[in-house]
C-alpha cells in the first residue's frame, strides 16, 4: 500500500486535571510521515493523556492540535477513520471471538469488506490460529495483540500505541517492532513508551519530561 501524505501538529497544546496537577504544558512540535514518533516521559507526565488528546477523545485545555490527511485538516470527530488507538484500557467483548470482536468494530467503522479486514488484522499479530477462541480465554498478552489488531483494523493513516510492549513476550514484541515498521513505511505511528526497546523503534521523539523537555521535529 502506498505511502499517505499526513502531518500533525501541535501549538501551545495544554492540558490540566483540576486546578493544580498540569500534566501537559505548552507542548509544541510538528511531524510528517512516513516515520515513527516516540512519546516519552516519566509516569504521570501525559503520555496517554496526549495520545487521547491526538486522537479526539479528550480536549486539550489550552493550544492547539492538527491532523492533516492528504492536505486536508480534520476536525476531532472526524480523526477515527484516519486514526487507530491501542491503549491498555481497550477492552473487549468477552464472550465473543476475537474475530466477532474486529467484525463488529469493522462494521462500525463502515470498511466495505469486514471480515476480510479482521482476518488480515489477525494475521498480522499472529492470532489466525485463535481467531475463533473466546476473548475470555485469551492471555493478557493475547489481549494486547488483540488490541493492536483493532487498531490497525481500518488502516488508518496514523497509529497511536500507548505502551503497546505490554504483558508481550519476545515473540509478542516481535509483532510490535512489525506493526511499527509496517506504520512507519506507510504513515505515521506515535509510541507512548519508557522501554528502551521500544524507544529504539522511533528515531524522532516527542519528550514529556518536565524537567528536560526536548521535541525532535520532522
């Protein structure tokens, strides 16, 4: 598949809990893909809270935020469809198959061929084998694939993984450093991490330390 022309963008991007914890301040930088972004920073200093923030789910309190898709900007509510998001609080649907689970979210997503994108989401973590076993039966690390799954689900122009090396063993984050390279060939993918390893995946980074904030821009 070829290469989609995106760019996001941040200004002054903010964001606060209350009257006194800030867990985002003044944040700024720029990227345009194809490549792969680190977001890093101790904990609670906003790795997940910018991911949300990026993908529409939760507003900044002060700046700016912009995705752009072949030229054109769109506004929070439209992002989903250029959008994919693994985070830790995905959940499922645990009486379902893996593969009922993709299904529906491919319907909701309105993809023209929903089962064909689950099977190919599946194959691409290496569930095919338990594509029809109950969500209930999964490991945590099977859950975690699953969720990468469901990200990857509609092929979307940017990939926003937030600690996605979770509860993974050596083969789990082998299908990381995949879907990140694959992401990385074809649009953009951020990667909310303090693993090393997977730090090592991303050559631009986006630094949420308060204490030594850096932005690498495109």
């Amino acid at each position: 598949m070829s290469a989609t022309r995106v760019r996001v963008e941040a200004k002054g991007l903010s964001h606060r809990y209350g009257h006194r914890r800030t867990h985002i301040h003044e944040l700024a930088f720029a990227f345009d893909g194809p490549g792969a972004v680190a977001v890093t920073g101790p904990n609670g200093s906003g790795k997940s809270t910018l991911l949300r923030i990026m993908a529409g789910l939760l507003r900044a309190s002060a700046g700016t935020f912009e995705l752009q898709v072949e030229g054109v900007s769109l506004k929070p509510g439209a992002r989903r469809l250029a959008l994919g998001l693994a985070t830790p609080e995905l959940s499922f649907y645990e009486e379902f198959s893996a593969t009922e689970n993709l299904v529906f979210a491919a319907q909701a997503h309105g993809l023209a061929a929903p089962a064909a994108a689950a099977a190919a989401a599946l194959e691409r973590v290496g569930l095919s084998p338990r594509a029809n076993d109950l969500v209930a039966a999964y490991s945590s690390g099977m859950k975690q694939r699953l969720r990468l799954a469901f990200a990857m689900l509609h092929e979307p122009a940017v990939l926003l993984l937030d600690e996605p090396g979770s509860h993974l063993d050596d083969a789990g984050r082998a299908v990381v450093r995949s879907v990140v390279e694959h992401q990385a060939s074809r649009g953009l993918v951020f990667i909310a991490t303090n693993d090393p390893l997977e730090r090592a995946l991303a050559p631009r980074e986006v630094s949420l330390d308060p204490a030594a904030r850096e932005v690498t821009h495109a």
